[in-house]
C-alpha cells in the first residue's frame, strides 16, 4: 500500500471519530427512523431455541465485597489461566454485572442495564464459549438478558476441538484458547440506527467499552483473569454464533479463567520484548 493511501485512511479514520458539526449539511432535512415515528427493532434478540439454563442470582455469597479502590487497582489484564473452572455463580454475576436488565423503560421503549449507553439502545448480544463452568455443558452459548438465562446453541463434548476453536477465532491466540469462558459481543446495528441514523455508530465503540470495563472489574472482585481481545477471526465468530455478518456481527471478544499469583513471571513474558528491545 503507498503512502498516499495509508495517510487517506488514517485520515478518514480520524474523522470517523469526531463528533458531527454542528452546521452538517446532513443534518439539514435529515430524520432518524425514530423521528419518522417508524416501529422500534426488539430491545433483545428472541432466543434462538436451545436448552436454556436459568442463572443463579444470590450474589451476596460470593463475597465480592472490596471496596471499589480496592477492585480499581486489582484489575488488570490476565493471560495465564489455571484452568480450574468457574462456578456457575461466578460466570451468572459476570454476565449480570456486563449485560444484567435493571428495568424497562416506558412499555418497550429502552432496557436500562449494569451499563451506560447512548440512548439507552443496548445494542449488543452476548456470546460464550464454555470450556469449564460447573453445570453447564461444555459448548456454545448465547445469553438471554431479560430472563437472566444461558441458551446452549451447539454442545461441544470433544474439549480438544472447543479449544481449536477458541483459537482460530481468536486469530491463533492459543493462550485464551485456556480461558474457561470467553466471552464476544455482537453488535445488532439497526437497534442504534434507528434512533441515531447515519450517526449511530462512532458512539457504539465507547459503548462495547463499557461493557468490556465492567467485565474487567467484575472479574477483579472476584479473584478471576480476564483480558479484551480485538483481534479476531470475523467470518469465523459470525459462523459460530450463527449471525448474519450484516444486521449482527462480532465487535469484541474477552477471556475468562482462574489465575494465581505464582504466574506472575509468566504474565511478564508475554512483554519481555520490552526488556529485549530496550524500550
């Protein structure tokens, strides 16, 4: 690729980020499909028909109590996992803590989360890949936040094979391919775009961050490792979770597992090219 062209796109991608102007010619006669009073897309996908897991709800037990300095200075990014497994209890308080339906605005309007986001669209589905969790079947899974329960979409008996996958849709990161769970997110666009239009999707970066933050804490109070991943294998993720690439498809990824203390040399050599290259 030339110069030229690499400093075209650096430059659009710039501009992708900026908020609109004020004096946008677009903006002039322009008007969301919510302006044009046209019917709202669903606040959550259906479920998509598998066995479906009810998720324990009685937090207080695990004991996740620290106070939030405490948990703030914790988190980190975690990349050596023991490979122990996950309560059920734990992975329910991870995903309530990252996609939990607090209450519903107005009839159907929004769903208001553990979360921010812009305008209370909520426009990701949260997906698993579960190596070891007690009670649930290794496999995949896709979350159902409205009834706090796991739907199973495929099972996946043959661990060698879960962990193969896990990698090449990680693009080869055979170290989170050791997680207990990892977790991806889907983006479904329209539920953004019908409120915000062609303006719907810079904000939607900040949102999924949000998301990933909270996963990082949560998985901070309890004692658990966890990482954001965005390198990952698009055509192969959308296949695994059934989307259709286009109306919902993958946007980011995160790996769970348990962790102890003596990895900590372990840890640091995933950067000792700091150290090698004198940087």
């Amino acid at each position: 690729m030339d110069e030229k062209t690499v400093q075209e796109l650096i430059a659009k991608g710039r501009a992708f980020l900026k908020a609109r102007p004020e004096n946008d010619p677009a903006a002039a006669d322009y008007q969301t499909d919510q302006e044009k009073k046209l019917p709202q897309p669903p606040l959550v996908k259906a479920p998509m028909g598998g066995p479906v897991t009810p998720l324990p709800r009685d937090f207080a037990s695990l004991g996740a109590g620290d106070d939030f300095f405490t948990v703030a200075m914790r988190r980190k990014s975690s990349r050596v996992y023991t490979q122990q497994g996950l309560g059920l209890l734990q992975l329910s308080y991870l995903l309530w803590l990252t996609q939990g339906v607090k209450e519903i605005r107005g009839k159907s309007y929004a769903t208001l989360r553990t979360v921010p986001c812009g305008g209370a669209r909520h426009p990701f589905e949260c997906y698993l890949l579960v190596r070891k969790v007690d009670g649930l079947a290794p496999g995949v899974y896709h979350y159902l936040p409205m009834s706090h329960q796991l739907e199973q979409l495929a099972p996946m008996e043959d661990g060698d094979a879960l962990r193969q996958l896990a990698g090449d849709s990680l693009c080869g990161q055979q170290w989170a391919a050791k997680a207990d769970v990892v977790f991806y997110w889907s983006f479904v666009p329209y539920r953004s775009e019908w409120r915000y239009g062609i303006y719907a999707h810079r904000m939607i970066m900040a949102d999924v961050g949000h998301v990933g933050e909270n996963l990082y804490l949560a998985c901070a109070a309890l004692g658990l490792g966890t990482c954001g991943i965005g390198a990952y294998d698009q055509a192969l993720c959308d296949k695994t979770f059934c989307l259709d690439g286009t109306e919902e498809f993958t946007v980011y990824a995160q790996s769970v597992g348990t962790i102890r203390e003596e990895d900590a040399g372990a840890e640091k050599d995933f950067y000792r090219f700091v150290e090698e290259q004198g940087l």
